[in-house]
C-alpha cells in the first residue's frame, strides 16, 4: 500500500500515468504494467454493459448511440486532419 501511496504523490506533479510513475519508481518492470492494463480491459465492464444493467436504457439503444456518437467523432477527425 506505501507504493500506491508513493506513487500517488510522485503523480501530483506530473502527467505521467500510474503505470509509467510506478516504472520509474521501480515498483514494476514494464511488462509489469502491460499485463495489469490487459487484466484491468479485460475485468472492466463497458459502459453500456453499466448503463442497461443499471436500467438506464436497452443495451440495443445504448450500443446505437454509442456507434453514432464514435462514428461523428471519427469523422470531426477526418474533417481537422483535412484542414
């Protein structure tokens, strides 16, 4: 738990992520970090999953909205990158 902690504190003054910090603390070898981010995606329910379980809305109607919001942010994207 003092490592978290360590690393929590080193982060306050820096945009480096938890991973990177506890890398350069020494608290975990890189690979380290990738195989704890692969298990967290893995475990970590997606929001729509959240969202129907918690009755907001259908899982459908969720998924929809979803693709639509991604598909217009893909395309903002496309008209920056074109200028």
């Amino acid at each position: 738990m003092k490592q978290v902690f360590a690393v929590l504190s080193a982060q306050v003054d820096t945009p480096r992520r938890f991973g990177e910090t506890a890398v350069d603390l020494g608290f975990l070898k890189p690979e380290e970090v990738v195989a704890l981010l692969k298990l967290q995606r893995e475990r970590t329910p997606s929001v729509v999953d959240l969202l129907s379980a918690s009755g907001v809305e259908s899982k459908k109607v969720l998924s929809a909205e979803l693709q639509t919001h991604l598909r217009s942010k893909q395309q903002n994207f496309a008209e920056t990158m074109a200028g």
